[in-house]
C-alpha cells in the first residue's frame, strides 16, 4: 500500500456559517389589525464535519483544500417560519485520523470508528424572532436577536496508521522486505537508506482464516525524535500499533546497541510507547549457522521474547507469526 500520494498532514482554515436573524414582523390579515408579533428565529449556521471512512487511506484529497467553508443560516421570516440551515460540510477522513488546534496544538477529535461523525467547527446559533420576546407587559416586542457569529479557525488533520504490530527499526534493516514475503503488500525494495519514505499496509494471513495487520513505518535514525533523517514525521503511525516488532539485521555491528537506541529514539518522542508489548526479530538469519545464532543470542535482552528470522529463505516467519499472533491476544 505504498503510493507517493500518501498525506498524513494537512493544515486549512476551517470556517462555519453564521447563524441567521430573527425576523422582526409584525401579523397583519385582513380583520386583523393587530395580529402582534410573528417573526420566526433564523437558521443555524453549517457545521463543519469530521467522518470516519475505513476506505480513505491518506488525506491526499484534502492536500489542496486550504479554505473549507460552510453555508450561513437564513433569516427568519414572518408567520413564524424559520430560516433554513445553512448546509453542512461533511470531510470523510481515514481511520486514525487525528484533529488538532493548529495555533495550540490541543487535540480536538480522534476519528477511529467507520461513519463516526465529530463537529469540528460548529456553525452559529440562529437568532430568536420577536414573537419569542412577546411578554404581558410588551405585546408587540418590535426587536429580534441577530444571528450568532461564525468561527474561523486553522486546523491540523494528522493520520496516525491504524495496525496492530508496528516495524520499529533503522533505514534497510529488512522491514520492507519481511513485509512483501508474509503479506500481498509490494514496498519498494533497494540496497540504500530510507527507501521506505510512505508507511506501507500489509493485510498478515494467520491459521483459521484469521488476518492481522502489519505497518512498515520508515526507518528510524539516531536523533529522529529531535527531527533527524526523517525526525518525528513518521514517529506518530507507531503510536496507533498493539505491538512493536524491532527488526535488527544479523550483520549489526552491537544488537543490544540498536536496540537501545530505537528504544531510546520512542522514550524521547513519546515514553507511553514503551508501555507496548515488544518483539525483536533479527533478520538475514540465512548468514548464520546454529552455533553463531546461540552466541548472538547471549545480546539480546533477557526479557525480550526475540527469534532469528530470514526473508529470504523464509526461514521461522511461520514462528514469527504465531509470537505475534500470541502477543496480540494474550
């Protein structure tokens, strides 16, 4: 599911509709002179809508909406007829869709639901007509409340992928590659860093007809979370995933090292990810024999359940499945 077309950030002006006014009317019919107050109260203003669309998977389509703009309310009318409502603006968003206050950075909504509807920006009250300020002592109340103004504001929309194991490790590690041999996912594969610059989606089968979802996020650098190499751009589609696979090469120079410094890399950018179940694979498996593999084993934390795995070979993907199969529902 790699596509240059994949936005997970867009930033526009939200803007909804005024409300409209309350009608200032008096009844006047034949054999009615005074007929008194009947003005009707004004439509609302549109909203602006947030909806959840488990087909969306990128914002590429709102990539050039800089302005999203809803109806203003229509004034009230005599006869006690309201105004109409101003029309809303519905923007479907994928799921994992995240919408913050552009100038605070304060999280507004999270869309994580297929058709869950949040109102981002809400529209204007419409104002009450006269005939709602009709009292014993003022019959023929000869004002009205005017609409309630619109709201303009800049929004971010941030997409944090929705799977549940995430591929935590440095550019060319082997993530792409395990992901096109356990799922149909076809990721662009080549011997040189950052090759991975979209997440890519793989749909895992398991026994049973059973499925579960796996994220190539792009590689991780020693100083990401301080917005190195690719910095924290990527850093966010973690934060959605069940569990986080580190894939490390067998060829690493110190494997408790880099891991260290992927784990260190997630303390800094956001520390409740290490709150996650951890995995480690350690790929190119198909260079070692048993013997080296039981040396190698010795640097790996203790506490950290990890197999040796090959893509090329296909080498314990089987057994890789059923550890996070496992830790998915444990």
């Amino acid at each position: 599911m790699s596509n240059p077309n994949f936005i997970d950030y867009v930033k526009f002006c939200s803007r909804s509709g005024n409300g409209g006014a309350g009608s200032i009317h008096m009844r006047r019919e034949k054999h009615v002179p005074k007929g008194g107050p009947d003005g009707g109260n004004g439509g609302r203003g549109g909203h602006i809508i947030l909806k959840g669309n488990k087909q969306l998977w990128t914002l590429l389509h709102l990539k050039y909406k800089k302005h999203v703009i809803a109806e203003d309310g229509k004034p009230g009318e005599g006869g006690n007829r309201s105004g109409a409502e101003g029309q809303d603006v519905i923007l479907e968003v994928p799921l994992g869709t995240v919408a913050k206050d552009a100038d605070t950075g304060e999280i507004r909504h999270e869309i994580t639901e297929d058709g869950q509807e949040v109102i981002l920006t809400r529209g204007g009250r419409g104002g009450l007509g006269n005939s709602n300020f009709k009292t014993p002592t003022n019959q023929t109340p000869r004002y009205a409340q005017p609409g309630e103004d619109n709201i303009e504001e800049w929004i971010i929309l941030e997409l944090k992928l929705l799977a549940d194991v995430g591929l935590v490790g440095f550019p060319n590690a082997g993530k792409s590659t395990l992901l096109s041999v356990v799922s149909a996912a076809k990721p662009e594969i080549a011997d040189y860093a950052f090759t991975t610059l979209t997440p890519n989606l793989g749909v895992i089968p398991y026994r049973d007809h059973r499925s579960f979802v796996m994220a190539d996020i792009p590689g991780i650098i020693e100083g990401a979370a301080e917005g190195k190499g690719l910095g924290i751009r990527f850093l966010r589609h973690i934060e959605r995933n069940s569990i986080l696979l580190f894939i490390i090469p067998a060829d690493a120079k110190d494997i408790r090292k880099e891991y260290e410094i992927l784990l260190n890399e997630l303390k800094k950018y956001n520390p409740e990810l290490l709150d996650k179940n951890r995995l480690l694979a350690i790929t190119k498996a198909d260079l070692l024999d048993e013997e080296l593999m039981a040396e190698m084993k010795k640097e790996v934390p203790a506490e950290l359940p990890s197999i040796f795995i090959s893509s090329l070979t296909q080498f314990n993907t089987d057994k890789l499945k059923d550890m996070i199969w496992q830790s998915l529902h444990a």
